[in-house]
C-alpha cells in the first residue's frame, strides 16, 4: 500500500477582500493551484521569490489568515480533511510554526520561559533549554531577555528553538536561515535533517535554494502563488536534466555553482497574471497554446509538474 502524506494541499487558493477607491469592494487573488504533500520522515523544501505564496501557504495550514482572506481547495491531515477547529486543536501541539517575525513571542514574558513551554518533559526543561542555546551560541543570560531585547538573529534563534524541542510530528520553518551567521545556519540545517530522521516531518519555506538542496529530500517551485514542479532533490544534481519545468531548470542554472545565469524577466503580480500558463511570458518554448490553456499539475517520472509539454 501506497505510503501517506501526513499534510497534504490540494488545489489551494486564497482571495483577499479589499476595498478600492468608492468603496468598490474586489476580492483579489493571490493564491491559485497551491499542491504540496508532506510526509513523515522527509524534509520537503517549498521554494519561490517573495510574492510566490510560500508564507501564506503556512498560515493557510494553521488556520491563522487574515478575516478578509478566503479560501478553497482541501488541507489533510493524517487522510482527515481538516476543519477551522482541526486547525486551532493542532497548531501549536502537533504542528509547529517557525514564524519570520519576533512579533510572535509574547511581549510581557521571558524568552526562556516561552521555551520551556513547550517541552513536556518538565523535570528536564532547564537542560534542554541550556543544551540548544549552547548550540545556536546563545549566552545563558539570554533567557532571561524579553523579545525586545533581542537582536534579529538572536530572535530567529529562540524561535527556532521553541519549535525544536516540542514533540511536534510536523514542524513548518517559515525562511528559517537569513539573518544567521554561516555556522547557525549549518546547525540549524542539521537540526532539520536530524528530527525528519527520527520520522518528523519538516516543510522548510525558503527562497534559499543552495540551502534547501543540502537537506531536503524534495523541493517544491512555487510561482505565482501556484505549485510548478515537485521534485526529488537528486533531481537537481548534475545539468538538472532531470528536472521537468523550464522555470526550475531556470532556477537551477541560475545557481551560482551551476551557470549562474539570471533567469530573465519578473514574475507577474496576482492581479495581472497571464491567461494561459503563469510562465508563458517568460518561458522561452512557450507556444499559442500555452498562452491560452492554463496546465494542470500531472505526474511525470517520480514527480509533478505543471506544464503542457513536461516528459
């Protein structure tokens, strides 16, 4: 029997209601075609420039967008179809955010405090306090700090040890590494790789591709607020031929270890997207048809793409 995904997005699309000039209320939307899965044990890499819907994607799964937002499509989790009460019973419990922003932790209490929260293993709550912040080279005086009085790389420290030394079976890391010294960012890298191999499962969001291919098992493009490809990291190894978008081979060969070509062009805004494929202004073997049938996500050689010519 085929193995199940433990979090799985079919079809997701997000609309936000906004008020223009006369009161004309428009419902925009950002986000169309979103599909990732999830499964235990892996660490799957969902990657794509500011704008792609990377972030929205994990406050969708935690049930913790905007009122003016709308949503469709399916979010399961454990094969259960999730409800706005599955979502509030499980963030936090079983599946932890790593958020970007500071603004997450309770201004009015002590960061170690706000640690110590979610370990469940009370007797041993100081140790395990002491042992991360060890590793990520924070000074135990640092506990005792309000999130105030951390810098920004101390602040994406602490929250990512909050998430860390929970129980949680899915842990969703929200652009993790910037701000970090080169050493924390490996650490942290590590840490990742070390719970998906104790049968966690790890969604890291992130534009950083080099980084993500150094642990992830699967990279998911994101575009435009769609899913273009999902792809086996080993995909991306060598000329990347094995890769099925033009975008992620673009991607790929922009990389500054490959041929560190730029990818040409911009990726459209929600409100003027192309009628057809998201990339067909872009793409280089585009056809009629592509600027007119919009692909459909479909599965070629052990992963997913969207695209009409993909083999």
């Amino acid at each position: 029997m085929d193995k199940q995904p433990i979090l799985q997005v079919n079809n997701l699309g997000i609309s936000f209601s906004q008020y223009t000039k006369g009161l004309h209320r428009v419902d925009l939307k950002v986000i169309t075609n979103l599909d990732v899965e999830l499964y235990e044990g892996e660490i799957l890499a969902v990657v794509g420039s500011s704008g792609s819907g990377k972030s929205l994607l994990a406050h969708a799964i935690l049930g913790i967008l905007p009122d003016n937002a709308v949503t469709e499509g399916e979010i399961y989790y454990n094969g259960k179809l999730l409800t706005p009460e599955d979502m509030e019973r499980l963030r936090g419990d079983e599946i932890a955010l790593i958020p970007q922003s500071v603004n997450y932790l309770d201004p009015l209490q002590q960061v170690g405090k706000q640690i110590k929260i979610t370990i469940k293993d009370h007797e041993h709550q100081d140790e395990v306090v002491s042992d991360i912040f060890q590793r990520y080279g924070l000074k135990k005086e640092v506990e005792n700090y309000y999130p105030f009085q951390l810098s920004g790389g101390m602040a994406r420290k602490v929250l990512l040890a909050m998430a860390l030394v929970s129980d949680s079976k899915v842990i969703i890391a929200d652009e993790p590494t910037p701000g970090l010294d080169e050493a924390s960012i490996n650490e942290v890298l590590k840490d990742f790789r070390d719970i998906a191999d104790t049968g966690r499962a790890v969604m890291m969001i992130t534009h950083d591709i080099q980084a993500a291919l150094k642990i992830a098992d699967k990279i998911a493009i994101f575009y435009a607020g769609t899913t273009l490809e999902t792809a086996n990291a080993a995909d991306f190894e060598g000329d990347g031929s094995r890769l099925r978008h033009p975008y992620t081979k673009a991607l790929n060969r922009a990389l500054p270890s490959n041929e560190f070509v730029p990818v040409a062009g911009t990726q459209p805004l929600p409100n003027e997207l192309p009628h057809g494929c998201l990339y067909s202004d872009r793409c280089p073997k585009k056809t009629k048809k592509c600027e007119v049938e919009r692909p459909r996500l479909k599965e070629i050689r052990d992963g997913k793409v969207r695209c009409l010519y993909a083999t």
